[in-house]
C-alpha cells in the first residue's frame, strides 16, 4: 500500500502554501506604482496567485475526503470523522484567533470588526465539518456521497451571481461574514466550498480506481481534458446552455465565468504534478506540504502583526521596490518554513494534545453527573 501513496498530493499542498505565502508578501508590500496589469511579469504573477485559494481549497477536499473513506478498510471510519469535525473547530478557532485584537482588547475596547472577520482557515474548518456531515448523511455509502459531493459543486458555482452580491444587514456580523464581504471578509464559505466538494469528488474516484493498472494515465489525461476545456470552452458550454434553455443564470454565470475556469487551472496542475511524482517527491517539499497549518500560522503572524499587532504590514507597508518584494519574499519563505520546521511541534502533535484535552474534559463532565 505505501507504493500507492499520493506522494502528490503533498506537493501540491506544498506549492500551495508557498504560492500563498510569497502572493501575501508581494501584495501586502510591492508599492502601489508597480502594480500594472499590463506589465507581463505582474500580468503572470495575478495570474498564478488567483489559482492558489482555489488550489488550496480542492486539495484540501481531497485528502481529507480521500482518507475518510479510506478509513472504511481498516475500520476507523467514526474515529476519522471524530477527528475531522474536531479539526475543522481548530482551525476556525486559530482563524478567530489569528485575528484577536489581544492589546485593544486589555484596553477595554471591544468594537473591532476585524475579529470577526472570515478568512481562509475558518472556511477549510467549517469545510471539512460540512464534509463529514455529508458523508455521515449519505450513509457512509461512497458512491452516494461522489455524486452529492459532485452535484453541490456544480451547485455552488452554478448559482454564484445569486450570491455574489449577498446583502445581508439584519443579520449578526459575527454570522453574516462567513455569507458576504461587506464587512471585509476575505473569503466566503460560499463558493469556496465549491472547491472542497469537487476535491472531496476527486477523492472518491481516487479511492475506486487507484490500484487499477492504468489509472495514473487515465486520471492525468482527465484532469488534462477536464482542465482545458473548463478553462477555454466552460463559458462557450454555458452560454449554449443559456440559448437551449433560456435560463438567465447561466447567461450571467458564463459572463463572469471566475470559478470553473479557476477548476481547470487546478486540474491542470494536478496533472502536472502527479506526472511529475516521481520526480518531485522530495523530502523538503514533502515536509512542507505535511506542515501547511504552522507555516500559515507562522506566516500571517510575522506578515499582519497578529495578538502583538506589528507586523511587516505596519512596519514596512506597500513601500517596496519590486527587486526588494521578490528578494525578500524568498528571504520571507525560507524563514516561515525554518521556523516550521524546528521550532513547531507537528500538526499532528496539537491534533493529539487537543483531542486528549477534549477527552479529559468530556471526562471531567461524566463525572460530575
């Protein structure tokens, strides 16, 4: 079985987050006068950081939804889903967290909107929550659970222009973050979770057919074709689905056509990449990609001044040369994954002391009844 190890799936992780990290560091410095859509270099690097969210999001999906089926074989399937719910709550706690005004906070002031403020760990968190919802409501069955995760995706993005300018001023903003940016959200959980569902679809084909001889070709000549017609002809497909039907929607999904095309990009990678295992399963980019939850961390801590609120953000701001942004991006990436590595347990070390801490306190409770 370790021969079949998704080897890929790691180094996507790991491109992922190093994508995410050098596109927060050039965006939140690179002086405002150097960011020109029509210089190409700037044009290229948009570009490559508009598919790293979505990447993240579907590999995200993937893996998690991958290892919770898997756990049918060996019979741990409720540990896993246990430990899934249990990690989505962590990461939208540390999302909640990274964004505590601590020092405001001491001073009494507790009017800050930017605590409540929705990013990309509380959608991951609330993602993979909704993942093992799902699956438990389709009966563990995986076939049930492929299509439902397949559908909602294309739901999701189907139905984006009925979203997309959501407004909603009765509600809580502590609720409404997660529905709409106008309170300065980031990300949503609506579509982003679109891209879960289809990495979570992924996941079950990988599951069906991965001891089969010729999947590997199978699979990269599908995220090939899937990739670069999502990407060239998704909006040509919608706009004659709009002339057969007559239905509005997909007229408007067609004219803003962001998020199927954003799904070829990643599909498009995938291939590459899992053409490219190999070659490309080495040990640094390994780790990396096995410790994505600390260097987030680490990342937004030293970038945004998070709990000190210091941080290049406020020390240096949009003043760097572009030579200065990429020089120091790749300073700025070696140093996150240095402190990573030796300085931060595992991810899988906090899951343990977490998950023992909620043992003894459900423990602490029975006895008290």
């Amino acid at each position: 079985m370790n021969k079949k190890r998704l080897y890929f799936i790691d180094v996507v992780r790991a491109f992922a987050i190093l994508m995410m990290l050098q596109g927060h560091f050039i965006d939140t410095l690179l002086d405002v006068s150097y960011r020109d859509d029509s210089n190409l270099a700037f044009s290229i690097w948009k570009y490559f950081r508009g598919i790293t969210a979505p990447t993240f999001f579907t590999i995200s999906g993937l893996i998690f939804s991958y290892l919770l089926i898997k756990a049918k074989r060996s019979g741990d399937v409720v540990y896993r889903m246990k430990k899934g719910f249990y990690r989505g709550l962590l990461l939208i706690g540390i999302g909640y967290l990274l964004r505590a005004p601590i020092f405001q906070w001491l001073y009494g002031d507790f009017n800050s909107p930017y605590f409540l403020l929705v990013d990309v760990l509380q959608c991951i968190g609330l993602s993979l929550i909704l993942v093992v919802g799902i699956y438990k409501l389709t009966f563990k069955k995986t076939l049930l659970f492929s299509i439902t995760m397949c559908l909602l995706g294309f739901l999701i993005f189907l139905t984006e222009p009925l979203y997309r300018y959501l407004d909603l001023p009765d509600v809580p903003k502590v609720f409404a973050n997660w529905l709409t940016k106008d309170y300065g959200s980031v990300f949503n959980i609506i579509p982003w979770f679109g891209y879960v569902a289809f990495g979570a679809f992924i996941a079950t084909i990988f599951y069906k057919y991965l001891e089969r001889p010729k999947f590997k070709l199978s699979i990269i000549l599908g995220f090939v074709i899937c990739g670069f017609f999502l990407i060239l002809k998704s909006g040509w497909f919608l706009m004659q689905l709009y002339y057969i039907t007559d239905i509005e929607l997909l007229k408007d999904v067609a004219y803003y056509n962001y998020l199927f095309t954003r799904l070829g990009n990643v599909f498009v990678l995938f291939a590459i990449f899992y053409a490219l295992e190999d070659y490309i399963k080495q040990p640094l980019l390994l780790k990396i990609g096995q410790k994505t939850l600390s260097i987030y961390v680490i990342h937004f801590i030293i970038i945004y001044g998070s709990f000190t609120g210091v941080g290049l953000h406020q020390l240096i701001g949009k003043t760097l040369l572009p030579w200065q942004a990429i020089i120091g991006a790749a300073i700025f990436l070696s140093t996150v994954c240095f402190i990573s590595f030796y300085y931060v347990k595992t991810n899988a070390f906090v899951y343990q002391h977490l998950r023992r801490l909620s043992d003894k306190i459900r423990h602490y409770k029975g006895n008290l009844k």
